[in-house]
C-alpha cells in the first residue's frame, strides 16, 4: 500500500514556448491551454493599464 502525502508541494505547471509536445496527454495540453489563456488575459489587462497611464500623461503634458 502506497503512501499519499496530500500536502507535499505539488510541481507547478510551466510551459515554455517552443518546448516538445509529443509526450504531453491531451489533458495536459488542455491544462496549459487554460494557462495561456488566463496569462494571455493578465498581459493584456496590463497593457491597457499601461495604455490608460501613457495617455493621462500626454494629457498633462500636451496642457
């Protein structure tokens, strides 16, 4: 009988771009689908912050 640590630090997803896919099951791609996804959304909302911050600059100075 096989003993399950349940709070043992469990590896953490990563994917780097470009890595070999061949040995990942469809779940996995699933997994890192989501993850991108979720990292594509969190890039993007940054930049509109940025854009947001940029343009209230412009504001001030062009004044």
């Amino acid at each position: 009988m096989a003993f399950i640590d349940d709070d043992r630090p469990r590896k953490k997803i990563v994917h780097d771009i470009g890595q070999d896919l061949s040995l990942l099951s469809e779940t996995e791609l699933d997994e890192r689908v989501a993850i991108l996804k979720d990292e594509i959304l969190r890039l993007e909302a940054d930049k509109a912050k940025k854009r947001a911050s940029r343009s209230a600059a412009d504001a001030v100075f062009k004044l």
